[in-house]
C-alpha cells in the first residue's frame, strides 16, 4: 500500500510532472513503421500527453505540434511535400526540424517566417518501430539489445491500444504469477499448430505444453534482482525433485519488459503512455530461429487489435468478451484464448488510474515492489540533475546486450547454469549470432 502522492509521483506523465520528466529522457515508440505507408504517410498522434502529428518525408521523419502556430489550424490534414508539412489554412510550411520554411500568404519579401517555430521531435527507426525523442539536449543511445540488432527478417513489431495509465499496464508484465491464473486453459492443444501464439507452446528442452506446466504447477518461486538495465525475474516451478521449470524475465528500465514467447522467440514489449489514462503497448518479436512468419503474426494480432488505430474489439463496454460458458469450460478468464485481452482485462479493470492506497501485495509481487523503487529512485535522480538508470552514451549502450529470456525445464540441482547455458546455446545457433554478445 502506498500514499496517494507516492501513487501520482509514478503515474503522472504531462509534461510538468517528474515521472513526465524523467520520460521525456528516454527514446519513445509513437508508431509502428506500417503505419506510415501508403499514398500519404501523416499520422495524427499523442504522446506523453502532447498532441503531435507525424509525417514521413523522403528518407526521413518528422514530428512536430499537431496544431500550426500560426492560428492552430491541425496540420494532421496539412499537405504533405518532399521537404516538410504545409498547413492547409494558409500555407505555411514546417520543415522536420520545426522551423516555418514559407508564409505564402505574406508581402513579398517578408522574413517573418524566420521567426516562426513550431515544437519538433527527432525519430528514428528501430525494428518496425519509429521512436520519437521528447526530451532536452542529448537523446540516449541505443542499447544492443536483441530486439535492436537482429536483422529485420528476424524481428516483427505490432502495437495495441489499452484504457489505462501506463503503470499499470507495464506492472502485469513483471507480475509472474499471474500466468497461471489468468492465462489458464482447461486443455492443451497441438504446438505445432499454434504459431505466434503465447503460452500454447513447448519451453525448451520438453515436450510438455506450457499451458499444462502453468495450469498444473501454480505455486512459483519469484526470484528478482537488480541490473545494469533494470531488473532480472526468475520464475521457477518444480516438477519433480529432478526437473525444474524456469522462466527467465527482465525489465529494461524505464517502461519495457522482455520475456520469452517460445523456445526459439522473445518479446520485448514497451508501454507507452498517450497521457495519464491511456497508453499503447509496442511489441518486438525477435527470433532465434526461423525468420518470423509476419503475415501469419499480424493476421493473428488484426482480429483482435485491429488497424488503423489497434484498439481492441473488446473492453469496458462489453465486459471484454466475457463468455460464462467458456469461463466454465475452456479458460479460466472466460475471455477468449488472445493473451493481450487477458492482460487488458487486469490493468482497465483496475480504472483508469489504479488507486494503489487499496492494494495489499503479497510476496509473489516482489518484482513490482522493486520495479517501483527503481522508478522512484529514478525519478528523484532526474529532478535533482544527475542522469538516471539507462540515460547512457554510446559506450555504455554498446555493453548492453541481450537480455536472456529463458523459457525452459532443465535439472532441478543446476537450474541457474541451465537457463544461461540454455540462452547461450540458443545464441550460437541463430544465424545473426555474431551480433550480438
């Protein structure tokens, strides 16, 4: 339990807030690189509560102000040209760097729009996802983290849209527990068959399906620890005194977490706030293996979490698909066999902002006890001028790679040398294994 001013110091994201602050530090995914395709790639967006508009010139991106400065026309139905964004009202024109190129409207000669500027971001593009940068001076590097330099066969990115502020939603992430609740089903089914779908897998070294091991196995021990990028979860489930289900979780501070979705692929997932009550999750699907099937991934994500905005099909106002009869017979939650509207469920029906003075933890919520910590010391780091967890120049960032996500059943008696040994042989045998360390 926690104090209501403890609770707004870490959820509170606008611009003038802390938390908002020490987010602002950090490199941010505004859209998936899909998203602007097409005849006319401008997107309007929100991002950290600012109302912004995205466009895609030539080689480049922009994000700049959603609204002209020039009388607040939105420049997300501006006219889209090879070297900027030119506002519909009058005319006038933004370059990506948010400096007034034109004043058509004005006397010949004019040097008035040399005065103008309008608020401007940089993106970059990292493995389907454009990342805006919102905060002063330096942007951070980028980590090697898998997810940045597996080659793009072997990433797949997608995005879906929740009804709640952001802490929350990153908090069901780093909760290990709840997988054998939430995600239960009352039977297995065929592996193979079940492609890009989470928790209906094998882990590595088995062939006992995952949803057998969670389902049957629901008393875990929660190991967490700190490190270098954030935090590390060990979730272990006894199977036998020989045998040991291990799970192998991280937290890449400030908001994203990475877990294994299979033997051979990851998921590193971002949660991303569009203001205090709102917030998208970003996904990176990384493969060690095969390269990833992205049409069938996609297809499979598009039924629940459609395009062109990626909100769910269910949620508040229809009780998130809850099915009585299949809460009785096939899923515990009784809404549906997709993951994310498991997760979505728990964080939206906690409201908008959960009001965590009500909460009582228990010991399985150790990682988000100590997640929070992090973010506090973060924050007070950020406020006071030094540079907290994760702002890192490009040495710093080129010693951060993995993390290990393990998924696995391995020896009881060697369980810790198993998972790394597990990831280590993982790495050897993927095709870009020599990028990464």
């Amino acid at each position: 339990m926690i104090s209501a001013e403890q609770n707004d110091l870490m959820t509170r994201i606008g611009a003038g807030t802390p938390c908002g602050r020490l987010l602002r530090r950090y490199w941010q995914p505004v859209a998936l690189a899909d998203e602007l395709q097409g005849e006319r790639p401008v997107k309007a967006v929100r991002l950290l509560g600012e109302d912004l508009v995205l466009y895609k010139a030539g080689a480049g991106y922009g994000l700049i102000q959603r609204h002209c400065p020039h009388r607040g026309a939105d420049l997300a139905y501006g006219r889209l040209k090879a070297d900027g964004l030119r506002c519909s009202f009058h005319g006038w024109k933004f370059d990506a760097a948010g400096k007034c190129v034109e004043t058509p409207a004005e006397p010949e000669g004019s040097r008035m729009c040399e005065q103008i500027r309008t608020v401007a971001y940089p993106v970059i593009e990292k493995s389907g996802i454009l990342f805006a940068y919102l905060g002063a001076g330096a942007a951070p590097a980028f980590p090697r983290f898998d997810c940045f330099i597996a080659p793009e066969a072997y990433t797949f990115a997608f995005k879906g849209y929740w009804d709640c502020n952001w802490l929350q939603a990153l908090e069901v992430g780093i909760d290990p527990a709840h997988a054998s609740w939430l995600h239960k089903y009352f039977e297995d089914e065929d592996p193979a068959a079940n492609y890009g779908r989470q928790f209906r897998g094998t882990p590595a070294d088995s062939s006992l399906p995952i949803s057998k091991v969670l389902r049957e196995y629901d008393l875990p021990e929660i190991r967490v620890e700190r490190t270098e990028y954030g935090m590390r979860l060990q979730t272990l489930r006894k199977l036998s005194d020989a045998q040991t289900h291990i799970r192998v979780t991280n937290v890449l501070f400030p908001q994203a977490f990475v877990i294994p979705m299979n033997a051979e692929m990851t998921i590193t997932q971002f949660h991303v706030p569009v203001d205090d009550t709102g917030c998208y999750w970003y996904s990176i699907f990384t493969s060690f293996g095969t390269p990833v099937d992205k049409d069938t991934m996609r297809s499979q994500r598009l039924r629940t979490y459609p395009a062109p905005d990626y909100k769910p099909i269910f949620g508040r106002a229809n009780g998130w698909g809850f099915n009585p009869e299949e809460q009785r017979t096939r899923t515990f939650t009784g809404m549906g066999v997709d993951i994310n509207i498991h997760d979505q469920f728990a964080c939206e029906s906690q409201g908008p902002i959960q009001d965590r003075t009500k909460e009582n933890l228990g010991s399985s919520d150790k990682g988000i006890v100590l997640y929070r910590r992090i973010l506090v010391d973060a924050i007070r780091k950020s406020e006071a001028g030094e540079k907290p967890l994760m702002v890192v120049d490009d040495a710093q960032a080129s010693a951060l790679t993995g993390p290990p996500a393990i998924d696995g059943i391995g020896p009881t008696a060697r369980v810790d040398e198993y998972w790394r040994e597990t990831d280590a042989a993982r790495r050897n045998k993927a095709a870009w294994a020599g990028r990464a360390a």
